[in-house]
C-alpha cells in the first residue's frame, strides 16, 4: 500500500512540475510579442493575456496542486493562449 501512495504522489508531482512549466513558458512568451501584434490577430490585448497567465502562474505557486479548481482554469487558459494566440502571434511577426 505505501508504494501505491508514494507512486500517487510522485506522479501528482510530475503533473505539477509540468502544468507549472507550460504555465511559465505561456507567461514568459506572452511578454516577447509587441501589443500590436495582439491587436493585429484580433486576440485580446497583450495587458489582458499577461495578466490572465501571470496570475495563473501565481495560484499554482501559492496555492499548489494541478487539481484545484482555480488551478485548472488557468491550466486550460495557458493551453489556449498555446494553441490560438501564439500561432496567431507567431504568423504575424518574424524571428
């Protein structure tokens, strides 16, 4: 029985780790694109997704644990902000 607890915990761990990560790298990316670039991909404006994510970021440092319900909320905005608004970002802007 203690093996099945600590590989539950070693595993809600690595969710962590990674949720957290991904939260990270949305935030930090969210900062290298100029407000106009938000502007020309119709997305919401460069304050609104740096907030959004920033204070994704924070909860999950704070509060901890990938299954809070405040947690997965901004868990699904940092997949969002990944999947539409970079590749839209992206596409307007050359690197």
């Amino acid at each position: 029985m203690l093996h099945v607890l600590q590989a539950e915990s070693t595993l809600m761990l690595v969710i962590e780790l990674v949720l957290l990560g991904v939260k990270l790298f949305a935030f930090i990316n969210s900062l290298l694109y100029s407000s106009e670039a938000y502007n020309a991909a119709n997305k919401l404006t460069k304050p609104a997704w740096t907030i959004i994510l920033g204070l994704g970021l924070a909860v999950q440092v704070v509060l901890g644990g990938p299954l809070g319900i405040l947690n997965l909320v901004f868990t699904i905005a940092a997949f969002v902000y990944l999947a539409d608004v970079r590749p839209a970002l992206a596409s307007l802007t050359r690197r």
